[in-house]
C-alpha cells in the first residue's frame, strides 16, 4: 500500500542515512522501524520518559506504608546514641 507522510527533515536524513549504512532501501528501513513499534510490549510504547530500568519498579508502587514502616525503624534506631559515643 503507498501513503504519503510527512517527516520532518533532520528524521528524514537520519533514517536515509541509517538505511543506507544497513544496506537496506528507506522503505524497508521504515517498515522495519514500524514493525518494531507494533510489536514492542506495551509499557515500551507509552512513550515514557522514565529509563527502562526504572519501569521494572512500578510494580513497588503498592509498597509505600512498607518504606514508611522501614524509614521509622531506621530512624529510631539511629536516634539512640551510645554515652560512649556522645565523647
């Protein structure tokens, strides 16, 4: 099927030239680099800006009364000081 885009030109060049250093024709390149986008996970597509490794930890969300919990142990145990140590 032939469609008509418009991309902007530094894209354009970037893609003519990517291509061309594969070895491949644009529109394979393009096709290609689509092809990709559909079939990437869906986390990946939501065009995030948080790194890769940062998306891991999403699933921890729920855990903030834990980290609460964690930060307040630590806290009151680094509250005590020793008489020793007061010197």
């Amino acid at each position: 099927m032939k469609t008509t885009l418009d991309i902007p030109d530094p894209i354009f060049r970037q893609a003519k030239a990517r291509a061309a250093l594969r070895g491949v024709s644009l529109r394979q390149f393009v096709t290609e680099a689509i092809q990709d986008k559909i079939t990437a996970p869906a986390s990946s597509r939501t065009g995030s800006t948080e790194p890769p490794w940062m998306r891991g930890f999403g699933a921890l969300a729920d855990l903030h009364r834990e980290t609460r919990e964690v930060d307040a142990c630590i806290a009151e145990t680094f509250e005590v000081f020793d008489e020793e140590d007061r010197s």
